[in-house]
C-alpha cells in the first residue's frame, strides 16, 4: 500500500467516525484540507524522487479534493464524494464583513487560505467562536506542538492558522539552551476554550518561562 492509498484509507475512516455528528461539515472540511495539504507535499516528493505515483496521477486526485472546496459535506458519504465528485454542485460562500474585519481580511486574501476561508464560513453556521491562542514553544518542537494541539482540540474545535504572536520580539528569541518562538493559533471553537480537555505539556515544546499559553476572543456567536 503507497503512502497516499494509507493516507486516503486514513481519511476514510476518520470521515466515516464523523457521519451524523452535529459538527461534520467544518470537521470533515477540516480534514480534506489537512489531506490537500498532504498531497501537495507528497507531489514535490515525487517528482524529486520519481516514486511509484506519478505527479499525474496525483494532480488528478488534487484536483478532485479541489471541486470539493464548495460543496456541502456533511451528509455526503466518503465513496459517493470521492467516485465521482464533478456531479456534486458546488455552493460558493463569503465571510461577512463583520467578521472578516474581525479576523483580520488580510488574512483571508492569501491564495493559500481558500480552505480556511470555508472552514469560518462553516464555523460560522454551526454558531462557533473564533480565538486566539498565544504560546511561547521551542522552535525545534513547533510541528510537535502543533500536531499535538490539533489532536487535543479535535473534534471541539480546528486549528484555522498559525502566526507570529504580536510582542514576541519583546522576548529574548534565542536561549543558551534552545530558541524560542512565540506564535499564534487562530482557533474556531464549538465551546468555551476553558471548557476544553487540551492539556499543553513541556515535552510537545510549550514553555511557559516567559509567559502562560493565553486564550482571547476574537468574535463570538
């Protein structure tokens, strides 16, 4: 089995696990564009090492991921989307203003963020929030950290992006030990953050030396 057949077995199940739960469109939105994230990464890896897929092959199954951008997931079965996904009529949706100046639209305007931009716009259906999560973690853990909190959040919340925190210049970057970084996690959350069970542990590459992760609101329900 390739890496992208485990992948898409992988995808399967976890989308199955999500058929008739309240929040399936924004979390199964969420994982087609963690897997077009993988697939993009897997056709650099291809034509780099000529492996047993070719690019062709998985541009065509990109491209399938791409036509769902816009269509309605929540009640689609996983082998009724992926058999023949140009039949399904895609339903293109706007943040409202409001909001967009909420989260910042400069933001949004990245021609690498058309997933995110539909992940708010379902957030926003399902009556969710939006949060900041501001952390100082070890720069050599970030991929750690950040794997981590989206396993924890999953499936009460998604990571939208992940930024430099404002004031993070205001602390020394680099330690005798290991260098710091202080990011931030754009957050869309089904409840109260303090409601969630993430628990953030030094070994995923928090440090809490300088300052506790912090939670604030951007835009509520």
């Amino acid at each position: 089995m390739t890496r992208v057949q485990k992948r898409l077995k992988t995808l399967q199940e976890s989308w199955d696990a999500l058929q008739g739960q309240p929040y399936a469109q924004i979390l199964r939105r969420t994982l087609l564009r963690d897997f077009a994230r993988f697939l993009h990464a897997e056709r650099s890896r291809k034509i780099q090492k000529n492996a047993q897929e070719t690019p062709d092959e998985l541009r065509d199954l990109d491209k399938k991921v791409d036509h769902l951008l816009e269509v309605e997931l929540a009640s689609r079965t996983f082998d009724a989307l992926f058999a023949n996904p140009w039949t399904l009529p895609r339903v293109p949706r706007h943040i409202s203003q409001g909001i967009l100046q909420s989260l910042g639209p400069e933001k949004f305007s990245r021609f690498d963020r058309k997933w995110e931009q539909q992940m708010v716009c379902d957030a926003i259906h399902g009556m969710w929030t939006f949060w900041n999560l501001d952390a100082w973690i070890e720069v050599l853990k970030a991929e750690t950290f950040h794997e981590k909190l989206a396993k924890g959040l999953w499936p009460v919340a998604v990571v939208l992006f992940t930024e430099s925190a404002p004031g993070g210049l205001e602390k020394p970057l680099l330690r005798t030990d290991r260098p710091l970084w202080k990011g931030r996690w754009v957050i869309a959350c089904s409840k109260n953050p303090a409601q969630l069970s993430w628990n953030p542990r030094k070994e995923d590459g928090l440090d809490t030396e300088f300052d506790p992760p912090v939670w604030s609101p951007i835009v509520g329900k």
